[in-house]
C-alpha cells in the first residue's frame, strides 16, 4: 500500500508507522517487487578436514617456525578453570614464506595440504609477531660516525693523563683520515650515474664490444631514483634473511641473503674482487648537468636537453681532455650468480583503461584476429606501456 496511499492517509490507519518504515516500503517495492520475498545471501563455507588442519597446525608450531623468547609469557585459562601458562614466542619467517616452505614439505613427503588461500587465512588469524634483528641495514654508516667521536673522546683523555700532547694530535689525524674515508669511499657513488667521466668512457666501452650506445635519462635523478628503488627491494629481501636468524657480515653472506627464497626477479649477484683503479683527473664538460639525452658516434657525440627537441648540439671528442688510449677497468669474478642465466620484469601499468583491458580481452580471445589492419593497429597501441606511434621510441 505504500505506493498508492500517501503516507499522511496510512498514519490514520497504522498510528505506529514511522517515515522511515513507510519510505523502506517502498524502496523494497522498487527493489523487489509488491510483496515479494527478500533473497537471502549464501554463505558458502568450505570444509577442511581436521587432518590437513592438524598437519599445518603442526608445521607452524615447530621449531623450525617458532623459536622461544627468553622471557614473557601468557596464560591461557579453559572453559574448566584450569590455567596453562604459555611462554612467548616468535616466527622466524613471514607468512608468505612459511607457505611456500610448507608447500615444498607437503610435496616431498606427498601430503595433500590445504590451498593457499586457507592457509594464509589461517596464518592470519593465529597471529604471531616476527623476529626483527635489532641491528639495522641503514644505519651503518651513522653508527661508524658515532664510534669515531667516542673514539676522540678517548684518546683526548689519554693525551690529559700523561700520554702527549704530540701522540694525541698524530691520533687524531689518523682518526679524521679514516672518517673521510668512510665518508667518501663508503658511499652509494650517486655522482657515478651522471658524471662526465662516466659517460666518456662508455664511448670506449661500446668500441671495445662493437655496440653501438646511446643514453637517455629518464627522470630529474638521473637513473638514481630507480637505483636507488631497487636497492631498497633488496635491502627488504636482505632484512627478511636476517630476521630469520641468519647473519648479513661477509660479502659471501650477502650473497646469499640476495639470492634466499628463490631470489628475486631481475637480480644476478656475482661476488667480484676489488681492483686498484688509479686516480684518474677530472674532466671539464660545460653545462653538463642540463644534458639528458646522449647519442655516441665516431667523430664525436650529439647531446640534447629534453628528447628529440630540436636537431641537438655536436660535441667534437678533441674538445675534452680524455685519453685516447682508456683502458677500461675489469673486475675478477670470485662467485658467479645462482643462476647464470638472465632474467627480465615484465613492465605493466598498475591500471588499465577500458579500452586496453577490452583489448587485451580480444587478444586473449582471438575476435581481434578477423579484423581489419587498423582496429589489429589500435589494440596493440592501447596494449603497450607506452603508446608512441613513433616507432622505437622509448619515452
């Protein structure tokens, strides 16, 4: 009745009847229909049998995933008032890796687990904290410097008992020395990525090789932005590695923290000696630091501003002071990578349009193959990161 009688006439009739009821009325008539019966929504719930839960349950409270903490502890008191007293514990890996191990034991030894869905749920629900390694990857360089100022401090109450004046002095300069060193040569060399010298010499790496070069930076960083976001891929997947209990001291410890958990994807970690580069003289290049876009030729090199403005400036190879007869620097590799061969990321948008994803869906299906050249030409350029018509353009 309540889409044909005026809710001041119903009022009459029902003095109960609140606006809010009269208005859901006739929402549900909208909805529903007159007098139709609401649907009820499923709730499906999948079984899983006690052994499988047992097996799993099992595996995580082993001592391969748990470890006691030296102190705490928890009680747990039953429906029959009897209490048990639960010391603290912590995982040594995260959730997603505990999966995948448990999958690769239930392999082996042919037990049928659960899907990863329900295990990851059941992971969520029987929470544990991780074990975080109280040192830290980052702070190695403000940690140095914090011990050469305790280490002064030292060494000038040694030089007011009676040691010298001239021991404390020469103590300290050594000291500066080593603290320069650790500030210059211990460093993420972010002036590598752009530097005059760098890009001068590639011009005999590709001669060495018989490649043919050319360098186009990307962002206002200069390539060190996506360094610098990969190396903090890395660090993550290190510091999961020490977590677990291991310990991150040697070059070979490294290693293997990169290459743990299967490794990841696009890294190759090959273990390389130093070698003694002599120190080479800096080399003067005018308005260098506005050039984004490097094209190496044989008299010389064509550099741009912004890419593909204009015909570009030529630089003559006479007009730097470099030596002709570089000879490029090669490094002695001790440990070759896990896997010798290369690996790519395929690069995707995080979203899709509509068009692309009705693209995709046409290549997927193979409708896309009946039609003409051109509508072939729209879906493949709606597919691609970057929709250039200009062929072999990578901006």
């Amino acid at each position: 009745m309540a889409d044909k009688v005026s809710f001041k006439a119903l009022k009459t009739w029902l003095p109960n009847l609140s606006r809010y009821r009269f208005n859901i009325a006739r929402h549900h008539i909208l909805l529903h229909g007159r007098g139709a019966t609401v649907p009820l929504a499923e709730n499906k719930r999948m079984k899983v049998s006690p052994p499988q839960l047992d097996h799993f349950l099992a595996f995580i409270t082993s001592s391969y995933v748990m470890q006691d903490l030296p102190f705490g502890a928890k009680t747990l008191k039953l429906s029959s008032n009897t209490e048990i007293r639960i010391p603290n514990v912590v995982r040594t890996m995260i959730p997603e890796q505990i999966v995948q191990q448990y999958q690769s034991y239930c392999h082996e030894t042919g037990f049928v687990p659960i899907s990863r869905c329900t295990l990851c749920r059941i992971l969520k629900v029987c929470s544990a904290s991780v074990r975080n390694s109280l040192q830290g990857l980052d702070y190695v360089s403000g940690e140095g410097a914090k011990a050469f100022d305790e280490l002064a401090a030292v060494i000038e109450n040694l030089g007011d008992y009676s040691r010298g004046l001239s021991r404390e002095k020469s103590q300290c300069e050594k000291l500066k020395q080593t603290k320069r060193y650790l500030k210059g040569d211990f460093k993420d060399n972010a002036g590598c990525y752009h530097s005059a010298s760098t890009l001068l010499a590639i011009r005999h790496v590709a001669k060495k090789y018989d490649i043919n070069v050319r360098l186009d930076f990307l962002d206002p960083q200069e390539g060190k932005g996506s360094c610098d976001r990969k190396a903090a891929a890395v660090k993550n997947h290190m510091r999961i590695y020490l977590n677990s209990g291991q310990d991150v001291e040697t070059p070979e410890q490294m290693k293997s923290a990169v290459e743990s958990s299967g490794g990841m994807p696009g890294v190759r970690v090959m273990l390389c000696n130093t070698e003694n580069i002599p120190k080479s003289v800096p080399v003067k290049w005018e308005g260098f630091s506005f050039i984004r876009n490097i094209e190496y030729g044989n008299a010389g090199l064509r550099v741009w501003r912004s890419y593909a403005v204009g015909p570009g400036k030529f630089l003559p190879w006479s007009q730097f002071d470099f030596p002709e007869n570089y000879s490029v620097p090669m490094l002695t590799m001790l440990k070759e990578a896990r896997d010798p061969k290369v690996t790519f990321i395929a690069i995707t948008a995080r979203r899709k349009s509509p068009q692309t994803q009705r693209g995709v869906e046409q290549l997927a299906s193979g409708v896309g193959e009946a039609s003409d050249e051109q509508s072939e030409d729209d879906i493949e350029c709606h597919c691609k990161l970057f929709a250039c018509p200009e062929e072999g353009c990578v901006k």
